[in-house]
C-alpha cells in the first residue's frame, strides 16, 4: 500500500514533467509561428528602386511607364498584379480606399502590371495618390503587416490628413508586409 509521502513525490514528479513538455512545446509553437509570420512578411521596395528618388521624378517616371497622361489632378491610381495572393487578403481594403477616394471627388485609374513588370514600381499591390497639380500625395503600399488590411492602413491615413489640407508627399519604401515584388 503506498503512503502519503509516497504519493506527493510521485505527483510532483508528474506535474514537472508536464511543465517541461508545456514548456518545450511552447517554445516550438513560438519559433514555428515566427518562422511562418517572417516568411510571408516581404520588403515593400527590396531592390531599393526608390532610393533617391524626388517625388517629381517618381510621379514623372510612373506615369511614364504606365502611359498615363502628365497631368492627372485628384486621382488615385491602384497599381496590382494580377497574380499576386496579396490582392486577395487586401481586397477589402482596396475596395474602401477606392470608395474613400471617389467621395473625396478624386478619379481612380485601375492597372494591373503585366507578369513580367521591370519598372520603377518595387512592389504589388501598390498606390499612388496625386493631388490638384497632379503633384505626389503619397506612393506605397496600402497597408503594412501580414493581412496588409483595415487598421494598418497608411493609405487611409494619407487621404485623411490630405482632406484637411495636409499633404505628406510621402513615398513610403521602408515598410514589411504582404506584397509582391516586380522583377
């Protein structure tokens, strides 16, 4: 018959081992949780095609390449590719900027990149918000993090500050999130 003292050391026995294998399976929940967050987090401009560029030369050269007219005052253009995965997760999001947008009285021009795109613009999907002299308003992702959705929007945050006047004339290449690189 087992006795009391017996008993206790047996159950203490049990309950470290439980926190060991608790422990240790923790630990491998957060590195394996980390590993897969790290990975679908992507560089917005890796290639660093922006780095010293003025916002002049950045409109100039988009609106080049995507053979859209000079002077296209007020207008957000949305710039995705077709077969990026991020377009799916974002799709909310795009669809409130682009409404946010048409109610701000600006035309918005849609452009899908072809597959193989080697242009000034690093990363899909991607936007670009001019304002009444056709002038930079912003050029960036919509968003950062991993759903790259509502609540991270830099976007969002733009054309709020650029309806009360304030215009950042900000290119925003420094940001990690789901996006997909152009060549």
């Amino acid at each position: 018959m087992p006795t009391l003292n017996n008993s206790i050391t047996h159950n203490a026995k049990a309950t470290k081992y439980h926190y060991g294998v608790i422990c240790i399976w923790l630990i491998f929940t957060i590195f394996t949780a980390s590993y897969f967050i790290r990975d679908r987090l992507t560089l917005f401009d890796p290639q660093e095609k922006l780095t010293n560029l003025t916002q002049r030369m950045l409109v100039k050269n988009i609106l080049e390449e995507l053979n859209l007219p000079k002077h296209l005052p007020n207008t957000l253009i949305n710039i995705i590719d077709e077969g990026c995965r991020c377009n799916l997760i974002s799709r909310d999001h795009l669809a409130d900027v682009k409404r946010n947008a048409i109610n701000n009285n600006m035309t918005v021009i849609n452009i899908t990149l072809p597959a193989r795109f080697n242009g000034i613009i690093p990363s899909t999907p991607s936007v670009l918000a001019l304002d009444h002299n056709s002038a930079l308003i912003y050029f960036g992702p919509y968003s950062e993090g991993l759903a790259c959705g509502k609540g991270e929007g830099i976007i969002d945050l733009v054309l709020s500050n650029y309806k009360k006047g304030f215009n950042a004339q900000l290119i925003m290449a420094n940001s990690e999130g789901c996006y997909c690189n152009t060549l």
